[in-house]
C-alpha cells in the first residue's frame, strides 16, 4: 500500500499534495526511531556486564545518559515542530518552525 502513495520514490518525483504519504512517513519514523534507540541502549547494558572495571562502567553510563538525553530533545522537536502535530503531513492543518524543501 506505501508504495502505491509513492514510498521509495525520489523527492523530486513525490507532489506536495500526497499527504498519504508524508503520514504513512511520520508513522514509520516514530518506531524506528523509539526501536533504535532501545537497540543501542540493550547493547550498552549487555557490554557492560562484559566490561567490569569502573572507568569502563563509568563511560558505559555517561553513553546511557546521553543516548537518554538525546532520545528525550529529539521526541521533543518531532512532536513540537508542528502545531497541531497533523500539520507535520498536512501543511493546510496548520504551521511548522521548519519545512524541508
């Protein structure tokens, strides 16, 4: 069904008006991205039971701290680009702080 909107095809050839498309999109890069971010997060704290030393414990947890940081100003960006949060595939709902293109 994606690819009957235009999913996979270059940004040059995607219209403006597929809505379709840019909300299928958004649906797919929020658990992409939340799935990431689990992934690097499970493999931090599987590293860290190979690596017992304390300086390594230590950079182990200052790499969760940042991956957590990160993860929190990215959600906020993508949920607060657009108000209302439809506008983000809709540009006639309402406005964005930046549009690509």
């Amino acid at each position: 069904m994606d690819t009957y909107y235009g999913m996979g095809a270059k940004d040059s050839q995607v219209k403006p008006e597929e809505i379709a498309l840019r909300k299928y999109m958004v649906y797919f890069e929020i658990p992409y991205f939340a799935s990431s971010s689990a992934t690097k997060l499970a493999m931090t704290f599987m590293i860290m039971r190979l690596g017992t030393e304390k300086k390594y414990l230590w950079t182990f947890w200052g790499s969760i701290a940042a991956m957590l940081l990160t993860f929190t100003i990215i959600l906020g960006i993508f949920f607060g680009n657009c108000v209302p949060f439809a506008a983000t595939w809709n540009p006639g709902l309402g406005h964005c702080k930046r549009e690509d293109g």
